[in-house]
C-alpha cells in the first residue's frame, strides 16, 4: 500500500500548488474550485486504496474481484463527487476545477510506476544471486 500512499501524497501536493496559483488567478473561488477538483480524486483514491487492502485474496479472481470492487468504489465515488460540487457550488471556476480534477487524475495513473521498498529489496536480492 505504499505506493498508494506517495501517490495520495503527491496528489494533496499538486492539489495544494494549483489551489495556491488558481487563488491568485481567480482569487477565493478560483483557490476553492481548485481544491474541490483535486479532493475529488484525493478522496476517491483513498476509497481505493481502503477497498482494496481489504481484500484478502486466496486465487487470482478473488484478487481480481477485489481490484474491481475499489475501482467500481473511485468510479462512483468520483462521480457523486463531481456532481455534488458542480450542484451546490453556484461560484465554481471550472477552469480551476477540472484542471486539478485532470492533473490528480493523471497523478493516480502514476501509481503503477511506484515501486515498493520491499519489491526492490527482493529485485536486488535476486540479481545478486
């Protein structure tokens, strides 16, 4: 699950530097509109990573099915979310806002180049050998 989490992390950072520089930008709405953008994926990448560390897979399709439940869970997650902000939000920048919500989102496909500690310990073990 670390990798999860460095990517969550370097989410929460884009999220806070587009938020910083759409504020000055657009001023309170611009700075507000590029955090929701970003919490949406923030927080549907935690329901992920959440979803799938339960998993406790015994075959390839259990491990399979447990993929699929976290990324049915981010989907829908992420589309109440997006409704929810574009509903109630009457001010909402949404230049601000879906470019933080595109940015998290290509920072989350990112996630599959991170590797674990632990895999590179057993790589470099294994070519020693």
């Amino acid at each position: 699950m670390k990798p999860i989490r460095i990517v969550l992390g370097w989410q929460v950072i884009a999220t806070a530097v587009l938020t910083l520089a759409f504020g000055f930008v657009w001023g309170v709405h611009g700075a507000l509109s590029a955090a929701l953008g970003g919490a949406v994926n923030v927080i549907a990448g935690a329901a992920y990573a959440f979803m799938a560390s339960r998993s406790k897979p015994r075959s390839a399709g259990e491990a399979l099915r447990g993929v699929l439940r976290a990324e049915a869970t981010k989907i829908i997650l992420i589309l109440v979310l997006l409704t929810v902000a574009l509903a109630y939000y009457r001010e909402i920048v949404h230049g601000a806002f879906f470019t933080s919500f595109v940015v998290t989102v290509l920072i989350f496909a990112t996630a599959i180049a991170v590797r674990d500690d632990e895999e590179n310990k057993a790589t470099r073990i294994a070519g020693e050998r």
